[in-house]
C-alpha cells in the first residue's frame, strides 16, 4: 500500500489514506498487483476500470472518513480503498465493447464473476463487495422477477464497507469511456426507481446516512 498523507487541514485527522482529488495517489500497489493481472496497461478496459475504481475510491474515502470522525481506524480505511479499487474486478470476463469488455458474459454478471476472482485470489471480504455492489443491491426476489442471469441468492450490500462502496458507486457510470459520467443523487434516484422503488428508497437511505460524496 502506498502511504500517502491526508490532505486535510485539520492536522487531527492527517492519516495515511490517499488525498482525494489525483487519481495517481488513490492507486494502492495490493489492489493494482491483481488488476494488472487482469487488465493489461494501455488497453481500454483496464483504463476505464482503473479510472472508475479511483472515482469511486476517492468517493468512498471520504465517506468513510465522514462516519469515522477525527480517528479512523486504519484497517477500515484501508480495506475501503483495496474494495473500491478492486469492486468492478470483473468486467472483462463480460461483453461490454464500449468499454473495451469482451468477455462472454452479460454485463450483469461481472459483480460475482468478480467475487469468484477475489475469492481464488485469497480475499474473501473484497469477494464480497463485489457481488454485493450490482444495482446497489439485489435480492434473490429481484433476480427471480427480473430473469438475471446469475446465480439466485441475496447480493445485497450487509457491512458498513459493503454499503460505503456500493452507495460510491452508484454516482459514477463508466461511460462515455474513460472517464464516464458522474451523477447527481437526484439522477441516481431516477435511474433505481426504474428497476424498483425498494432500491431507490435503500438509496435514500444512504443518502440521509452518508451524505453526497464530495
Ligand atoms: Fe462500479
């Protein structure tokens, strides 16, 4: 991991999570080490992830920093930074052209394609915040009424870690590629009614809880 300094003024809660804002410094060497395993350097699928991961790392860091207070503990900060990075894992295993995907699968399936990853790659807890991320959540209701092609269980966000990415999530889109779309609460509200008002109101939610992402 690479430690970089806060860039807060408040001297209190100078720790060493990456400053928001540059997306060299939100990288951390244990996320890339298996996204370049992946995704080679160069190629679009690799910049769109490595992008989108930052975006949403760079949201999340600061949510968590938020419902932290002046003393985070370092473990939570720096798990929330490796699952943001690693969240979407899986998209190259899934057919997404304009995003440089080329996979076999339907984009749907990248959240637990990408746990089955991290789970062989020895991170279970990470694993998990993948599958748990897809449409801020499903349920095993929602897969059954919507026909999703993946496997039927419950895929909702359960930890604190698991809601601070998912809800980080939702306001960035990886498209148009590279850098994709940022989105306003009110716009993401909009999209998650159309797939059910439960999502939208578990959005809510965290919008009262955690506040906007900066
Ligand atoms: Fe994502």
């Amino acid at each position: 991991m690479i430690g970089v300094k806060d860039r807060s003024t408040n001297a209190a809660n100078v720790i060493d999570i990456a400053g928001v804002g540059n997306v060299a410094e939100v990288y951390d060497s244990v996320a890339e080490g298996i996204i370049a395993r992946y995704y080679p350097r160069g190629g679009l699928a690799g910049n769109v992830l490595r992008r989108h991961g930052a975006l949403v790392a760079e949201a999340a860091l600061a949510i968590a920093r938020r419902v932290s207070g002046p003393d985070p503990d370092r473990s939570f900060i720096r798990f929330i930074r490796e699952a943001a990075l690693l969240h979407d894992i899986g998209i190259f295993r899934t057919s997404a052209p304009e995003i440089g995907c080329t996979g076999s699968h339907p984009y749907v399936c990248h959240g637990y394609l990408g746990r089955k990853i991290l789970e062989e790659r020895g991170l279970p807890a990470h694993a998990l915040v993948c599958e748990r991320h897809v449409g801020a959540g499903l349920t095993a209701g929602d897969i059954r009424v919507m026909s999703l092609p993946v496997p039927i269980r419950d895929m909702l966000p359960q930890t604190l870690e698991e809601e601070i990415v998912c809800f980080a999530d939702c306001f960035f889109s990886k498209t148009p590629p590279p850098g994709g779309t940022r989105h306003s609460p009110e716009d993401v509200i909009a999209m998650l009614e159309a797939y059910g008002s439960e999502k939208a109101e578990r959005f809510r939610r965290w919008l009262d809880r955690f506040g906007p992402p900066p």
